[in-house]
C-alpha cells in the first residue's frame, strides 16, 4: 500500500495545531533573522504567520472531525 505523505502532515497538524504555528513560526523568524538580521522587526511577523497556521490546523481539526476521518 502506498501512502500519501500529505496525508500524513495533515493528520500531525490536525493532531497537534500549536506545534504546527509554534513550528513555523520559530522557523519564519529563523530565516527572516539570518535574511535581515532584525530581531525585533520580524518578530510580529512570526507571531502571525504561526497564528495563521496554528488556526488552518485547527480549522483541519475540525473538517477531519465533521467528515469522521480519522485524526
């Protein structure tokens, strides 16, 4: 059997949604501080971007759970 390794991201994210925006958050901010070398002006930026994803997890929670798919 083959298995789609997207299916599995979205089954870990829908699992775990601040891990998913606490993840990459810390890497946007990671990759805009060696890019720009500015601490704090990425840092708001961070912060949305790992909201944003945190709430598309939650979101895929949420689909997973109303179409009885297994999380």
């Amino acid at each position: 059997m083959i298995s789609d390794p997207r299916v599995h991201t979205r089954r870990w994210a829908s699992r775990h949604p601040v891990y998913t925006g606490l993840l990459v958050g810390v890497l946007f901010y990671v990759v805009e501080l060696v890019a720009t070398g500015e601490a704090l002006g990425t840092l708001p930026f961070a912060i949305g971007i790992g909201a944003i994803f945190a709430l598309a997890a939650l979101s895929q929670r949420r689909r997973r759970k109303k179409h009885n798919l297994p999380l």
